[in-house]
C-alpha cells in the first residue's frame, strides 16, 4: 500500500476494535481512528498518542460527519440488538454517503446458531433465542443490502477469540480456574474449542481490508487448532500454574445448575431493571456489597445450560474460503496464545499468581 | 458564602462537588456553572439547581464569594492563579497541578495574597486511612515498615472530556488520577523526604493505564501497583515486625490488625459509607478554612512532596516489558 489509509474503527474501547488500533499504529502503512461512544473506554487505546473520536454509531449525522474523514471503517462495536442492526445500518449509510472505499464487519459464528459437525459459510443461518447471534444475522443481512447498493462490504465471522485483554475467553476462565471454582466436569467439555488469537484476527481484518473483490461475501475466521474445551482449559490450568482440576461428578454439577438457573434468570432480570438502585445500595452498604459479591460468585461458579452446550457441541468452523480469497491462515497455536495471555494475566494482576 | 462557582462541568463536578453542595447543613444558595462546552453547564445548572452558567472562570470573578475547581488537569492551575489574583478561595480538584513548578508558584501567589487554596486530597478524610495513619505513626508495627498498595480497576469513570488520555493528555495518566491519591497518603504517613526507586508503566507516548513505583524512606520501602486495566484487589498491606495492618480501600470504616496472637478489626463509627460521601467533609473542611481561618487538611504546600514524587516519576519513567503487545507483523498471504 503506498498511502496510509485513514480507517475509522468502531468500538475501539472494546477488546477486538482496540488490539486493532494497537496492531495499526504499529503496521506501516495504517492510520486508524479509534471512535468510542463514551470517553470511559478510552484508556487502553490512550497509552498511544492516538486522538480518538467520540462517536455513538445510533447517531447517523456524527456517522457521517466522522465516516467523511476516513478512507475505510473497520465497524466492531456491538452492543443490544438496536446498535448491533441500526448501529450497523448506520455505519454503512454514512460509509456508503461518504464515499468510503471499504468497510470490514465484524459478525460472529454464533449466525449458524447451534449447528454441529463441518460449519462452512454457506450453512445457512439459524435464529436461536439469544440475542447476540440473531442481531449479527440481521446486521450481516443489512451488510449484504449495502453490498448491493454497490458498497465494498466485508463479512468476517469470528470463533472463540481469546488473547491479552480477552474477558469472555481469557479473563473469566482464568478467574475461575484460580479460585477453584471451575465445576465443569471433564465429560461436558470435549466439545470443539475454535479458538482464534486477537492476533490472528487482526491479520484478518487487515488482510480484509486490502483485498478487493469480494464485497459482499463472508469468512469464518479461526485458529489453527481445534482443541477441545477441556483441553483449552487445562493449558490454561497448566500455564496459570495451578494444581490440577478436580471438577465435581458430573451428576452432582448438573443438578447444581438445574437449582441454579431459575435463580439466575431471576437475578438477571431485576439487575436489568433496578440495575442504578442495585448499584448505589452496592456502593453504600458494606454488608450489601458482601451478599451481592457471594450471589455473583455463585451464579458465576455455577455453569449455565447454555455454557453445557457450547462446551459440548462438536463443530468446526473451516476458513478455506479466507485462506484463498484473503490469503489468510492462523499464526497463533493454543500453547503460544495460553502462553502469552497469562503472562498479561499475571502482568496485569488479574490472576494473583500462587505464593 | 454564598456565591460559589464550580469551574469544570465534568463528572467530579456532576457526582461528587454538586451532590455535597446541596447535602451541606448550609447549602450555598446561589451556585454559577462555569465550563466552555456551556450545554454541559446547562445541563447540570438544570440537574443541581443551579441559578447561573458561565462559558469561563473570568466571566464571573466580580461576583463570587469562592471557587471549586473541577477542570481537566492541566488547567487547574492557570485557572486557580486568576481566582487568587482576585482573592477569591480556590478548592482544587487533586491533583492541584502537573508540576511542581506551577504549584509551587501558586503556593508562593496564595500566600503572598492571604487566599485559601485547598486540594480535594479525599484520601485523608476516610477514618480507616488516618487509622492506618495513626499507627504508623505509633510505630506499634515495628520497624522497618514494608508498604503495598495494589489498586484498580477497568476504567469505568464517566469522564465527560478525553483530556485525560491519549495525544490530549500530554503523556500522563493513572498516576496523575489514582497516583495523586495514593501518593499524598505515602507522604501523609511516612513525611515528603520519601524517593522514587523505580517506576515502570505502559505508556506508548499517551496516557499510562497500568504503572508500578517504588519507593522507599527512612526504615520504609513502599510498592505501589495501579492500573485502569483490571480490577485489582484493591488493598493496601503495612507489614512490620510486630504486625501487619489490612485496608480494603472500599471500607471506609475499618481496617484489620494482625499480630502473631491473632487478627481483629479496627473499626471507626459514624464513617461514611460511600466515596461520594466524603464531599460534605471535604467542603466543610474547605469553608471553614475560609470563614474560620482554620488550615485545610491538604493546601499547596501539603502536596508539593506528592507533586515531587510524581515529577520524579515521569522524569525516571520506563516501560514494562509487555511482549503481548508486538504484533508480529506478518501480513503475508497464503494460496
């Protein structure tokens, strides 16, 4: 590339959209613009001199103001089903009003639902009950009306991404593993484990973002290897230097979760509705802090149905059609990714290493 | 007093000055927001009833009685010298300023025109840390003294302007935020003659969200680890020969006492419950420097030592060794 290309990043205060902004300000030829909603989330992309924009992708006028200023938009941010489908919608009328050359969007395997077995882009995608995949299909559905509209758009479908600043993949199982409180029993979890570096990802988004050609199509993005759950788990276990798992009979860790998951459903709903007088009582009352504390670690000890099916499904998530269009393939194995994810762990004292 | 300006509408003026102006036993009857982006001021003047907006300090020195200054960083002191020009008391967002050369003028310019300047050094209005402070003082731990002070979380604070991170921020960040208060109770406790042995943090020429200092003074050597990045497990541990002192930073009220017998908690009543609880001390503290003449708990002088220690910091600083953070730069393609 002969020019730095100006590209917009959308949640660049989250995990994926800000390891791209870290990758792009230390690649030749990349000069990204990170655009976050609220100024709270900039202080990881704020260790680099970078100005970040302030931008609420519900907002089509800033869109459009911000998206004429850039010659690609990289659009990660997520967030309820309105700023996962009218977010999106937004983003591309602004990219496609702007004259911006080329937008990647980030979707998600989760658009094929529950599917098992050999998962490539063309399996059809499936509606389930959870919010987070069925908005990413409607999104993707709003990428393919853009593409058409003649619009350069870029699908790429990510697995289980994990890596430094990881919460979900990383942050949480880790937190589980060394409070002893990982209660999975070895059986549930010889389900496939996709996972994918950040690292490699980012090799997607930016292999995407220079490949002309293929607007409107989708990619799976994964890793090298195909481990399964319990395996991506006990590296962790081994690389976080714990002793070994010794996870409940299964018998007992399933009843656990069938006592649980009505309590669960319950506290969900009335954090989501009292979610400001939830958190001044948290703030104020010692004793209230305490119990809501023990109730979080319980129900985040206690694994969820919907936790028992994905660590059990057996599905593989091929990236041929990446590899030949993008020219993309996975650096990353599970040993090095474990590897260098709990020595940012330990850096960063999430996990307190054993004394 | 009863004009008082809050100069910076962000979130500190929003959450925590505002909320303790109106809980004080006599709340300040005419209050004049003063911030350039004037919606924001208006939005607040709505919200904490306020009787006037301003689009700057200078707008408005001909008719208040004393100012709060809750300002992005570097703009603290600039504007607190022309608050004291025209003698009116200044309460200062901490930290007062970003060098020790700009505080210490305006410590010599308060003192040469007899105006309160106060800092809000929260910090030394939590009971649980003058306890902490009062043992040190004891030394009924021992000597020599080891400090750990572990503190964060994922920045989450409602900053309502980017001049904290980035390019804006001139380079500097946790330490100027989280540091400012940690620091100034180091200094509380131990006395200003504390160095820096060392500091590490992650920034890349922006703003630092994760830093570690040493430091160390007569019989204490302190390690300081902050980050806006993870949660932390938020303690502070003073450890001596004849004991170990426990402060979890959220327990305003309590710290815990372990000697080789056993532990017990030390607990202060009537402690607030809350950090936005400590605004009515704070302001108290500030107005009865004013009208009563009484010494702040922390004004200009008090926190040179603090300012020192953070300008050594940033003067001495180096990066972590963060591997994770290179990308191995192989944008090769396959097929």
């Amino acid at each position: 590339m002969s020019a730095e290309r100006r590209t917009l990043v959308t949640g660049a205060g989250g995990f994926i959209g800000g390891r791209l902004v870290e990758v792009m300000l230390q690649t030749p030829g990349y000069d990204p613009v990170p655009s976050l909603r609220r100024w709270s989330s900039a202080a990881r992309i704020g260790r680099h001199p970078v100005e970040p924009v302030l931008c609420d992708i519900l907002d089509a006028a800033r869109l459009e103001e911000v998206a004429g200023t850039v010659d690609a938009i990289v659009h990660s941010a997520v967030g309820n089903r309105e700023v996962t489908v009218e977010g999106t919608r937004n983003v591309l009328e602004a990219a496609l009003r702007a004259g911006v050359g080329k937008v990647v969007h980030l979707s998600t395997v989760d658009v094929y639902g529950r599917a098992t077995g050999r998962v490539g882009e063309d399996r059809e995608l499936v509606v389930t009950d959870r919010e987070y995949g069925d908005s990413k299909i409607e999104a993707e559905r709003v990428c393919r009306e853009y593409a058409e509209r003649g619009l350069d758009v870029v699908i790429l479908r990510p697995t289980i991404v994990y890596g430094p600043f990881s919460e979900l993949w990383t942050v949480e199982p880790a937190q589980r593993l060394s409070e002893g409180s990982w209660l999975l029993p070895k059986e549930a979890c010889m389900g496939t484990c996709n996972l994918v570096h950040v690292d490699d990802l980012v090799r997607a988004v930016l292999l995407a973002l220079d490949t002309d050609g293929v607007s409107g199509r989708a990619y799976n993005v994964n890793g090298p290897d195909r481990p399964t759950w319990q395996a991506y788990v006990e590296a962790l276990n081994a690389a976080l230097d714990l002793p070994p798992l010794s996870p409940p009979p299964s018998t007992s860790a399933r009843a656990r979760t069938t006592v649980v998951e009505p309590f669960r459903k319950l506290v969900k709903g009335v954090y989501f509705r009292f979610e400001d007088p939830i958190m001044s009582i948290y703030k104020g009352s010692r004793p209230a802090r305490l119990a809501m504390k023990w109730l979080q670690g319980l129900l985040q000890r206690v694994p969820s149905p919907a936790e028992y099916d994905l660590y059990g499904r057996v599905v593989d998530f091929p990236t041929e059609r990446a590899r030949s269009d993008l020219g993309y393939e996975p650096r990353i194995g599970m040993t090095d990714g474990v590897a260098s994810s709990v020595e940012w762990l330990l850096h960063e004292g999430v996990v307190v290493p054993r004394e | 007093m009863n004009r008082i300006a809050v100069v910076g509408c962000g979130a500190i003026a929003d959450t925590f000055h505002l909320p303790g102006l109106a809980r004080m036993p006599d709340s300040p009857k005419n209050l004049v927001l003063v911030d350039p982006d004037t919606g924001r001021a208006e939005k607040l003047a709505r919200r904490h009833g306020a009787s006037e907006t301003a689009a700057s300090h200078r707008d408005v020195l001909d008719r208040i009685d004393a100012a709060i200054i809750a300002s992005p960083h570097h703009t603290h002191v600039p504007i607190a010298r022309d608050l004291v020009e025209a003698g009116i008391p200044v309460l200062s967002e901490k930290p007062l300023g970003v060098s020790l050369e700009e505080v210490t003028e305006l410590a010599e310019l308060a003192e040469a025109r007899g105006v309160v300047v106060a800092v809000n050094q929260t910090r030394r209005f939590i009971p649980a840390a003058r306890e902490l402070g009062k043992l040190v003082r004891s030394g009924d731990l021992g000597s020599p003294l080891e400090v750990e002070a572990v503190e964060g979380d994922r920045f989450d604070w409602p900053a309502a302007t980017p001049s904290m991170f980035g390019a804006r921020s001139g380079g500097r960040g946790l330490l100027l935020d989280i540091g400012a208060h940690v620091l100034d109770l180091m200094v509380e406790w131990f006395g200003p003659d504390l160095r820096v042995d060392d500091y590490l943090d992650d920034s890349f020429g922006g703003s630092e969200a994760s830093l570690l200092v040493r430091l160390s003074g007569p019989d204490v050597s302190i390690r300081i680890r902050l980050s806006w990045l993870a949660k932390q497990r938020n303690e502070f541990v003073i450890s001596g020969p004849d004991g170990r002192a426990r402060w979890g930073i959220y327990d305003l009220d309590r710290i815990t006492l372990e000697r080789p017998g056993g532990a017990r908690e030390v607990r202060r009543a009537s402690a607030p419950g809350a950090y936005s609880d400590l605004a009515v001390p704070v302001l108290q503290d500030f107005f009865a420097a004013v009208g009563e003449g009484t010494s702040p708990a922390a004004g200009p002088r008090d926190v040179l030592p603090s300012m020192r220690l953070m300008e050594e910091c940033y003067a001495r600083r180096s990066r972590f060794d963060i591997p994770w953070h290179d990308f191995d730069g192989d944008l090769s393609r396959v097929g």
